[in-house]
C-alpha cells in the first residue's frame, strides 16, 4: 500500500512539523514501505482472538486515593525555557 | 414541514478525589499557578502513571446509580493530538473498554411524563491544564494544575428529543453525582461540563440528519438555550436549501447564537491506540459489590420515599429531590412542622421565589430549616394567619429574628378574641350602609358571595390582616342575617 502526499501533509500537520519538498517525498517512499509490512500482519488470521491491551499477563495496581506530591515548581521551572507569574510559556495557541 | 430534533450529551464530570487520576498530586481548587502539578503531570521523561482506586470506585459508584453494566476489565488508550496545555500530547482515556457500559436514567418532564434515557457508556479520563492567553505579549501562560484530575465522561445515547429533555438529563446526572458525592457538580467552577451534539430530521424519518456538536456549555439554562438556537440555525439552513455540516460549534451566550469552530476538513484523528504504560484494570465481584452495597439513598428511591412517607405526589416530590441539601431542608422542615405538604409548598412556593429572585443556591439559604418548621406550626396553631406567614417568612429570609420574635415585633399576632372581632365588624357596617344595602339588595347567589367577600375583605384591612379570617366569616354571616 502506498501513501499519498496529501495524507503526508495531513499527519505532519496533525503532528505539528514542518516538511520541505525534499522530505515530503523520502517520506513518501519510507512510509509506504511501513504500511506495505502492516498489509503483511494484516493478512495474519485474527478472527477469535481477543486483542491484547498489554504485552504482560498482569493487571494494573491500583494507588489509594492520597495526596503523596509536595510543591517543586521551582525546581520544574529551573528548566523551562520562560516562566512567567509560575506559568510556563510558551508560543502563542488560540485555536 | 414537521421537524424532530435527535439530541445526544457527553458530560464530563471532574470527580472528587484528593490526589490525580494517575499522580500522587493534589487537586484542590484555587492553589497557585503549576504548584500542583508533579513530574507525571508534567510529562516529564521516564515518568509513568498509577491509577487512583478512588478514581475506580466513583466510577463503579456512578455506574451502579444508572443501572449500568460494571465492566470487570477495562483498558486506558492514549488519545493524540497536540496542545500546548496537554504535556504528554495525548491524553489519557478509554477508548474500547470503558468501565461503565450500557445504563439508563428517568427524567420527569414539566408536563408530567416521565422519560428513559439510555446511557451509552461512562469512562474515565484526565483533564488537561489550563491556557491563559491575555498578559503575556504574544504569548500563552500554561497552568498544570488541572491537568490529570480525573474525569468521568458520561455519553448518552441520541435519545432526547427536545432541549427540556436535554436539561432535565442533565438535572438528572447533577443530582446523581452530587448524592453520590463523587463530585461537585459545579458548572460554574467547570466541574461538570457539557457538549451537545445537536441535530434535526423530517418527523418520522428514521435516519438521523448530520449532527453538530456545541462545545463547552456551562449552565443547565444554557444547555436550553444553546440547543434551542442550533436546532432554529439548522433547520432554517435546511429550509433555505444548504445543507447542515458536520462540526464543532460554541455557543456565544451573550449574542445566543452558535459559531464554527472548526469543520470536519480539520478534524483531528485521534489515532486512538492502548497506552503501554497502564495494564488493563481488573476489578473482581468482592470490590463492587461492596461499593454497590456502600450506596447511599439516590433521587429515585428518595422521590418514592416522599411520595410514600410523606404523602406527597410526583409532581411534588420531583424538584425536592433534585439536590441533596433541598431535600434534606424538606425533610427537616416536614418533620419540625409535622405537615409535609405545607413543607413542600412553601419550600417550592415562597422559598423557592426569593432564591430565584436574588440568585441564591439552597445551601446559602438564609432562612433555617427549623424557623420555616416554626412558622408552618404558628399558623397551624392558628397565631397568625396564613396571609401574613408570607410577611414573617419576608422577614425572616431578611434576617429579621426568629419566627416568634418577628411575629412580636411586628404585632402579627392573630385576633381570635371574638368580641374584638365583633367590634371591628359592627364598625365596618356602620362605616360602608352603601355596601351592606347592596349585599342585601342582591338576589343572585354568586353575586351576593362576592359581596359578602368584599366584605369581609373591607374586616380583615380594619384589623391590618390580623383578624382571624374564619371568625371574621361567621360574625359578619351571623349580624348581616339578624339585620335582613
């Protein structure tokens, strides 16, 4: 199966990156040779099987309801690239 | 042409957990900017979540509540998109496996009926934070401290057929977790929010038109008047020959009307896939039937119970018991007063007029259960008249004094002394000879009552409403016979 470049530029968009021509049709070659191998598990009889949610045979632990977290904004913040009144900042988003 | 409308509501529901959905972080509202936000929330790298149980049980809790099917096992999915106030970029819900199945709620409708709405499922989920996007020149400020809180999101099958219908659901789901106590349910502060998915088709056609779905709609009365606009836009576009799309709206409550957000050509693709940091979620038949049997008294039961205990009828009982703290005011007045209706009709009659006039909820009421219990019982015992309860009842939510020292103090204080009433209507005779000869002169029956209760009426202004209005009745019944 091979992947348009329109589809290309709908998945960057939804990733939010940015493609040069160039890139676009690397990609459009690398991403077809991906879902060429999901045809390939496509083909794979599944029907009766349940889907497994996990690799591991276990179940989720479950935590009691307790607040165990103390405040470490400054040491958070130390590391972001701009904080203002405790805010991180960050490019202005107004869908 | 006839039109249906086919409505259908996701509510989420911010539950009432100390800590997060999958961090040890508090949610307690109104802590400084990201105090409240830890490393998971964050998304910091090689950070990994562990769901809250109490998350789990008020999900079970509210499952139980609606006649739903509890599943035993369910699974967390990561749901993808990208915002700068969703760190991991992607959000944490459940997909294919939710934890509350199929149920169904009733909802009493102002005409008396009643209607089954289907539940489609429950799941649970985090909140993201908060973007804030004035002050920061050209910038976003991003706040953490709600993101992760836990949500539950309640989806309704497309079963109501009318905004009525659509708020009194939503009443319903209010009073469901505010009994419970797994939330708030304060839409104001964004503890329960609301989108409507929206849409019209021919009355009698089977199919459903193509739905929009309104955003974010923060007041029961908004829910009304969100979906009464929207279902006006569609089918005055279908009318007008356009076609309605499908799409996400807001509703913009102070021009009532909704806008576009974004069509379906932008829509997100979730790529929804099970996230590999959460195992499945197991619980066995010992953990929920100790919560089922852990449930407290819910609207149904307790609405039957007024009915039964209490005498009341549906109608009645219906708006009682859609808070928990009314319907505990109802009951302690009906047992102070030992007359449960006069308890009702006040409490939806006078109370329920001055909270609605000064925009007060019942929990800020001023007027003490067992003042109202009081008054009921003073004019019971016949110490002022029912009239002039309103007056003390005025004073008392104005936070005059009790019941009996506004009664003293403004002399309410009922006139039964009978020859104190006598007095007052030999003199109220001798002062209107115009309207006694007109009540005597008159032959038609009806007519001469109407007389008679001007009257009367002309007794109860000389006392100042005081008069005991039955007395005053047979006094004047018994001079006006002996003078004709």
């Amino acid at each position: 199966m091979s992947i348009s470049r329109d589809k290309i530029e709908q998945v960057a968009w939804l990733a939010r990156i940015q493609l040069e021509d160039s890139e676009k049709e690397a990609l459009e070659g690398k991403l077809s040779d991906i879902l060429g191998m999901v045809d390939q598990l496509q083909a794979a009889d599944t029907d009766g099987i349940t889907p497994m949610a996990h690799p591991l045979d276990a179940t989720q632990r479950l935590r009691p309801d307790e607040v165990t977290e103390t405040n470490k904004r400054e040491r958070f913040q130390a590391v972001a690239p701009e904080t203002q009144d405790g805010l991180y900042l960050v490019p202005r988003v107004v869908e | 042409m006839q039109w249906e409308t086919v409505i259908g509501l996701e509510v989420h529901v911010q539950l009432a957990t100390q800590s997060k959905i999958f961090s040890g972080a508090s949610t307690a509202f109104g802590a400084e900017p990201n105090a409240q936000a830890s490393a998971v929330d964050l998304a910091m790298p090689g950070m990994l979540p562990v769901l809250n149980e109490g998350a789990v049980r008020m999900a079970v809790q509210f499952g139980f509540a609606v006649n739903a099917d509890i599943a035993h096992r369910s699974v967390f999915d990561r749901k993808n998109y990208f915002y700068a106030d969703l760190p991991k970029g992607y959000q944490i819900s459940q997909m294919y496996h939710p934890i509350v199945g199929k149920g169904e709620v009733s909802v009493n409708l102002s005409d008396g009926s009643e209607r089954t709405i289907g539940i489609e499922h429950a799941h649970l989920e985090e909140d993201a934070g908060k973007s804030l996007h004035e002050d920061f020149q050209g910038q976003s400020g991003i706040d953490l401290n709600r993101a992760g809180t836990p949500l539950l999101e309640i989806v309704s099958e497309p079963d109501m057929r009318s905004a009525e219908e659509a708020a009194a659901y939503l009443r319903k789901i209010h009073a469901i977790v505010t009994y419970l106590g797994i939330s708030d349910g304060d839409m104001s502060q964004g503890s329960m929010r609301c989108d409507c998915n929206v849409s019209v088709r021919p009355k009698g056609q089977t199919e459903f038109g193509t739905r929009s779905e309104i955003k974010n709609v923060n007041s029961f009365r908004f829910v009304e008047k969100a979906i009464n606009t929207e279902v006006e836009r569609q089918i005055e576009l279908i009318e007008d020959g356009g076609e309605v799309q499908q799409e996400t709206r807001l509703y913009d409550a102070d021009r009532d009307e909704t806008r576009s957000m974004r069509t379906k050509e932008f829509a997100n693709d979730y790529r929804y896939f099970p996230d590999p940091d959460l195992l499945p979620v197991e619980i066995d038949d010992e953990y929920i039937d100790r919560i089922r049997d852990d449930l407290p008294e819910l609207p149904d039961t307790k609405q039957a119970r007024f009915i039964t205990e209490y005498g009341l009828n549906a109608d009645e009982a219906a708006p009682l018991v859609q808070s928990q703290t009314l319907a505990d005011y109802f009951e302690q007045v009906a047992r102070g007063s030992g007359d449960a209706r006069q308890a009702a009709n006040w409490i939806m009659g006078e109370l329920a007029r001055l909270m609605n006039q000064n925009e007060v909820e019942i929990q800020d009421c001023p007027v003490g259960a067992s003042d109202l219990a009081t008054l009921i019982l003073r004019v019971q015992d016949g110490t002022i008249s029912g009239k002039l309860a309103k007056q003390v009842f005025e004073a008392l939510w104005n936070g005059e004094g009790s019941p009996d020292e506004i009664i003293d103090k403004q002399g309410l204080k009922q006139v039964s002394d009978s020859s104190e009433i006598e007095a007052l209507v030999d003199q109220v005779l001798a002062d209107n000879q115009a309207m006694v000869d007109d009540y005597l002169g008159e032959e038609v029956a009806k007519k001469q009552k109407k007389k008679f209760n001007a009257l009367v009426g002309q007794v109860m202004k000389a006392s100042q409403g005081k008069a005991n209005p039955a007395q005053v009745n047979d006094i004047l019944q018994q001079k006006l016979t002996s003078s004709d």
